[in-house]
C-alpha cells in the first residue's frame, strides 16, 4: 500500500516539474496553459500549449505577436507593441 502511496506522490513531482519547466522555457503564464480556467493544468491541456507557433498580426494598428495552437490555430495569447513586444 506504501508504495502506491509513493509511486503516487513521485509522479505528481515529477508532473509538477514539468509544468514548471514549461513555463519557464515557453511564452506562456500559468494561466495561458489552464485552457478551461478551472485552476489546474491537465495532461491534455499541457499537450495543447505547448504545440504551439507564432504570427505577426496587426490589430487596430497595432502590431502583435499571436501564439497559436498548430492542433486547431485558434489563439493561446496575444502580446502587442505595448505589451512588450518589439518587431
């Protein structure tokens, strides 16, 4: 029983560690990668993320940087001039 217990507690480390190396080495916040917005980044919703790209858009004459997931292109975040980004 013991070692379930640990087996449990050793993947949820390492899935945290993966998380947290994904949102070090991504665009993307922690909230970018909750897709559902329910406070907790699921396998699916980590898998979405992060097969991602990027475009340049202009909005309201603005330029902008569109990261976008390459599964169905809808966008993940948006970062403009204002915002940061620099062409």
């Amino acid at each position: 029983m013991w070692f379930l217990l640990l087996a449990t507690l050793v993947l949820a480390l390492i899935y945290g560690i993966v998380v947290f190396i994904a949102c070090l080495f991504t665009p993307f916040e922690y909230i970018d990668f909750d897709i559902n917005k329910n406070g907790l980044i699921g396998v699916f919703e980590l898998d979405y993320a992060l097969s991602y790209s990027e475009r340049t858009i202009e909005t309201n004459g603005v330029k902008c940087k569109e990261y976008f997931a390459l599964k169905d292109g809808l966008s993940i975040k948006l970062v403009c001039e204002n915002q940061g980004f620099t062409s």
